[in-house]
C-alpha cells in the first residue's frame, strides 16, 4: 500500500469546514466586485491607453506645429499622426476582444494563455509608443541638424546628437522599467504556473 | 428567471462551499485571505453560472472555476502577515474511537501540500477528490499523460515532504 493511501484516507474523512457561509452571505459576496488579477490588467491597460495619449494636452499644439513648419516637419507629423491613431484604435478593440474571451470556465492553461494575451496586447501597444517616440526624437534631431546645418560646426552636431541620445534612451528607459514594475507585480505568479504547466508540453 | 437562476445558485453552492473551503485553505495561510479568496470563488461561479449547463455535475464544473480562481485569477494580499492558527477543530475527525493519528495525518498533510506550488497543490488536490485523469487532465488544460508524469512527480515530492 503507498504511503499516501492513509493520508488519503484521513482526508475523505476529514470534517466539513467549521465556518460556513448561510445562503445570505454567499449572496451578497457573489454580488460583490471581482478585484481580481483580470480585472486589474483590464483598468491599468485602459489608463495606460488614457494616460499615452493624454500626454498631447500637455503640449502647447499650436507652439509644436509652427516648429515642425520650420523645421519641415508638418506632412511627416500630420501623416504619423493619423497611422498611430488607426494603431490605437486596433490595439484597442484587441485589447477589448482578448479581455472578453477570458473565462473561468476554460482549462487552466487556456485561462492563464488568454490573460497573458491580453497583457501582451498592451504590452506591444507601449512598445509600439516607445517606437513612435524615438522615431519623432530621431527625425526631429536630424530636421534640426538639417535646417541648421551652416550654423553649426562639427563638434556641436555630435554634441547635439549624443544628446538627444542619451535622452531618448534615459526616458524610453524609466517608462520601460515602470512598465515591467507594474506588471511584473501583477503577472509573477501567474507567468511562474503558466511555466509550470507549458514545460510538460516540450517534454514529448 | 433572474431570481430563479439565482436561488438555485444558493443552493447548489451552499451545498458544495465545502470544495471551495478545502481550496482556500490550502492556497491561502491566512483567515483573512482564506476569506478573500472564498469571495472571490463566489463571484467567478455566480458570473459564469449562467453559463453552467448542468451536462455535468455542479461540482465537477465548480472544481474548475475555483482551482482556476486560486491558480490564476487570485492576488495574494501582501498586507496580511499573520499565518492562520490551524483551528484543531477544524481537524477533528468524526471517529468513533480515541485515535488521533488519523487528525494528525490530516495537519501533516495539508501543511506539506502548502508547501507545493500552485500547480502541483491543484494536482493533489484532484488526486485525494478521487478524481480521475480525464477530468484531471481537463480541469488544466493538459494531455493525460502529462498530467500522470506530473502527478507522479508531485506526489514524490509531497512523500518527501511528509517523510523527509
């Protein structure tokens, strides 16, 4: 007989919880709010769509176009600018899907699959911003070096270069790490069972 | 049809919370969050009832909603320092005799399979239900025979924990 097979026993046996909850009670909880791992993800995915894109009320529009003017910039910011909002309304309504398909009544690995999905949507929306911004920094260093070009000497367009630089990297750096923070907290133990139960899968 | 639904929810559920107690206690330490999470089970059963065909038993669907509540959906509160007191009460076995061995086993027991991760608690957890691979193997989402290799493993490292 395997060593289990008593305990096993001791736990057919065991007695029914002590505690129990009457009719009303489950009632209520049952109508209480979910503050579960799903939704999370779905409200800090919807603030991260909010808060990328609110950043344009903080910029003086009219000051920033007169610049690209000058800088010759206005088709490549007006055409940029209506891509990325077909990209945000994509990612969106993924974002939305992958949300809804989520369900308990799935498999194990099928539930863990589905949010990981969902996470991943906004994760490849943020990556996607990281991009843009870099590429804007980008085009606008080299449109200003351009413009400029007579005006400055050699040694102030590698100074200005290795700048901004150092500046799109040190930004795109912090909101990364912010980023992997917030959902590196939410999502740990979730990607460690996910691993867990994947791994079996490679063996055969 | 909505109030229908809902007391045969009650009842069905209030017949079984013993399943969803058993999985609080082991995934959580704490009564606060064995509490918590117990919440929790009940929301995600009552959202998804309607859904609930009763081709299968209630408890056969509720192992599912609840395992995947303890397993994916739940966050650990990171507040709650306090391990739970393990009520010896809530270990007295109905036996007609004096042996304490058996409540013994059952301390020993549910104090090692904590100590499993969440996936091979899941495991044990079906294998002392008396459940069989195929529904095993359904409840995670896993082929049978993964789900044999794992079980196997999850058992020896359960004996090692009780008889190290």
């Amino acid at each position: 007989m395997d060593v289990l097979d008593n305990y096993k026993k001791a736990w057919e046996n065991q007695p029914e919880e002590v505690s129990k909850f009457s009719s009303i009670e489950i009632y209520k909880m049952a109508h209480s709010k979910s503050s579960s791992i799903v939704k999370w993800i779905f409200i800090i995915g919807i603030l991260e769509f909010v808060v990328l894109n609110s950043l344009y009320f903080f910029i003086d529009m009219d000051e920033a176009i007169k610049e690209y003017e000058k800088l010759g910039l206005e088709n490549f910011i007006f055409y940029s600018q209506i891509a990325a909002y077909v990209i945000l309304f994509y990612f969106l309504w993924m974002f939305y899907q992958n949300y809804k398909k989520i369900s308990t009544i799935d498999s194990t690995k099928t539930l863990m699959k589905k949010i990981i999905k969902t996470r991943k949507t906004v994760r490849n929306y943020v990556l996607f911003n990281l991009g843009y911004m870099a590429l804007v920094m980008l085009v606008f260093t080299i449109a200003t070096i351009n413009v400029n070009f007579d005006e400055y000497n050699a040694k102030q367009i590698l100074l200005i270069t290795v700048a901004t630089l150092i500046a799109t990297l040190l930004i795109l750096g912090i909101l990364w790490l912010f980023y992997q923070l917030l959902y590196g907290i939410l999502l740990r133990k979730l990607k460690r069972n996910y691993k867990e139960l994947a791994k079996l899968d490679n063996l055969n | 049809m909505q109030k229908d639904l809902e007391i045969k929810f009650l009842s069905d559920f209030e017949k079984n919370q013993n399943i969803a107690h058993k999985i609080c206690r082991l995934y959580t330490t704490s009564r606060d969050a064995h509490n918590d999470l117990f919440q929790e089970i009940t929301i995600q059963l009552w959202k998804n009832y309607p859904k609930f065909r009763g081709d299968s038993k209630f408890s056969t669907w509720m192992y599912r909603v609840a395992l995947n509540t303890a397993i994916s959906l739940y966050r650990k509160s990171t507040k709650r320092v306090k391990t739970q007191d393990i009520s010896d009460v809530a270990f007295k076995i109905k036996s007609n005799d004096y042996d304490d061995t058996e409540e013994r086993q059952l301390k020993a027991l549910y104090e090692a399979i904590r100590k499993l991760n969440d996936i091979d608690k899941a495991l044990i957890f079906l294998y002392l239900e008396d459940k069989p691979y195929k529904e095993i193997s359904e409840t995670l989402g896993i082929t049978s025979v993964n789900a044999r290799v794992k079980m196997n493993r999850a058992k020896e490292k359960l004996k090692n924990i009780l008889n190290p």
